[in-house]
C-alpha cells in the first residue's frame, strides 16, 4: 500500500466494507429465505393437523408450546405461499391494445 494517498486507502477501505456488506446481505437473505420456506411448511403441518385430525388451533398450540401470534405467523407464510404458487400457475392475461 505504499504510494497510495490518503484517499485511495480509505476508498479502498470503504470498497472492502462494502463487499462484505454485500457479502452479509446475501448470507441473510439466503437465512431469511429458509426461515419463510420453513415457515409455511409449518403452516401447512397445522393446516392438515386442523382438517384432517379435527384439531383446533388451541390444541395445537399446546401440543408444540405455540404463542397464538407465532401459529398465526405459520399459518399466513403458508397462505402466502400458496398464493404466490396459484398466481405463477395462472397464464398472464394479455390486455388487448398494450
């Protein structure tokens, strides 16, 4: 690093900090991406638990030490995800005149 001034030594600093930035930022989407995917498929563990054992939310919450607002959190990742499958499934309509 010699020769370079001031200058050029803090950017290339800042460039560093910068791609582990980056670095981090995809470590945690991938993180983030997993916990979703895991969430819905916790939803529809207790979606099949209500409908095909006849289980209400609360006995579902005690049998996995559930809080309400985290079986809520499963349940909507799982509607959410669904969602987002049927709407990839449908053909796009095509607006006459765009």
């Amino acid at each position: 690093m010699t020769g370079q001034s001031a200058t050029d030594r803090y950017i290339e600093g800042k460039r560093k900090e910068l791609d582990n930035l980056r670095k981090d930022f995809n470590a945690l989407s991938k993180e983030a991406a997993a916990v979703a995917e895991h969430s819905a498929a916790a939803g529809r563990l207790i979606e099949r638990l209500k409908s095909d054992q006849q289980m209400t939310e609360t006995q579902i919450q005690r049998l996995f030490g559930l809080d309400g607002s985290t079986l809520k959190r499963f349940l909507k990742a799982s509607e959410e995800e669904r969602s987002r499958s049927s709407a990839a499934a449908e053909p796009a309509q095509v607006r006459p005149g765009i």
